[in-house]
C-alpha cells in the first residue's frame, strides 16, 4: 500500500527522504524506529504504540535482547505491522546541562539505526521523532540533529535505503522538519 501523501519530499544522490504527518505504525516500509527505553519492555508513547500494534510476540522477542544503551539500537522483527523490522532505539532524556551530550547520544540513535538497515540491506525505513516526547528534547534542535544525522549518515552506514521517512505525529513536528530541510539546502 502506498504510503501517506508527503507534506515535503527531497531527493538526494538518488534517495528519497520524506516528511510525513502519520501514525508510524501503519507505515508500509522495511523497518520502522521505536523510540523505546533501556529496557526494551515497552512504555508509552510511540513505543507502546507500536507494541500495541505488533501483538505479544514483539514483547517476547524483545525480551531477549536484554535491553539496550542510549544512543544504540536494535532490530527485531514486525510480526503483525506492515513493517517487516523494528529498530528500537533509545534516545536520551533532554536536560539543558547536559546539552551537548544529548546531542551527540540523539545522533547515535539515528546514525546505529541506518547501520542496522544498512546491514538488513533494507529499502525504506520510518523513523519517529525520537526523545521530543516524555523525553522533552526541544523539538526543533531535535528535527535539525535528525536531518543532519541521516544526510552525512545514509551513504556510508546504509547504502541500500532508497527511502527514509520522518514520521511525524503532528503538524508542528512536521514544520521543525520542514525548517529543517530548509536550514540543510534540500528545497
Ligand atoms: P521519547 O520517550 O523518546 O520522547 P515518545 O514516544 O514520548 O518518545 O515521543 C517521541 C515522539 O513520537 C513524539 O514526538 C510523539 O509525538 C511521537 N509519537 C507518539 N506516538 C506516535 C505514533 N503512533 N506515530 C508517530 N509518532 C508518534
């Protein structure tokens, strides 16, 4: 099934990248993002979203990975979503005094997720806008570090994605992102 109508589309080196106002877990892609927690049991927002959504079996399998560090991933299988993977990702929780580490960790969740597509050789991948939630990072600084992160980051780390979405879950997340595609050059 086709993917929502983009509110913004920019093509880079061949590759598509996408802004979507969507619900992530109705995305038909390779591999949707979960902005999960260390543990990777599940929580609120996007994260028990999409566990609502695949069925119990995600929780089982993600029980196995006894759980994850912030700023890394890791991938499982869809079960009942369109999407064939998972990445869960664990961004970090904002705080000003620690800004430029936040930073930093919030790039690493979006530069191991491409890696994992990349070694998955996966097409297309849905990434929410990670740590903007319970986890209060600024929501603009966070489009731009995303945006960022995926242009300097997708030929190296994931040669094989053909498309990367920015599933946004409102039209305000959808604007930082748009500024951001402006701020980058890509319309
Ligand atoms: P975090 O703990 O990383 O902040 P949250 O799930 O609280 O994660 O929020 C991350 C972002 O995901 C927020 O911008 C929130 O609006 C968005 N979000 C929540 N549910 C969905 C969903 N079903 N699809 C896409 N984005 C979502």
């Amino acid at each position: 099934m086709p993917l929502p109508e983009p509110v913004l589309t920019a093509e880079v080196e061949e590759r598509r990248l996408d802004i979507l106002v969507a619900d992530i877990t109705t995305l038909d892609v390779d591999a949707i993002v979960n902005a999960a927690n260390t543990s990777l049991l599940g929580g609120g927002g996007v994260d028990g979203a999409i566990h609502r959504a695949a069925c119990p079996d995600l929780l089982a399998e993600c029980r196995t990975l006894h759980g994850c560090p912030t700023g890394e991933a890791k991938i499982t299988k869809g079960y009942r979503l369109k999407a064939k993977h998972v990445v869960h990702t664990v961004g970090p929780v904002w705080s000003a005094a620690k800004a430029e580490r936040n930073k930093e960790l919030l790039a690493s969740c979006y530069r191991t997720s491409l890696a994992l597509a990349g070694k998955h050789r996966l097409a297309s991948i849905a990434f929410p806008a990670i740590s903007t939630g319970v986890y209060r990072f600024p929501a603009d600084l966070a489009a731009r570090i995303a945006v960022e992160t995926v242009l300097s980051a997708l030929p190296a780390k994931a040669p094989s994605l053909e498309r990367v979405v920015f599933c946004c879950f409102n039209r305000e997340a959808a604007v930082h992102h748009e500024d951001a595609f402006g701020e980058l050059g890509l319309v």
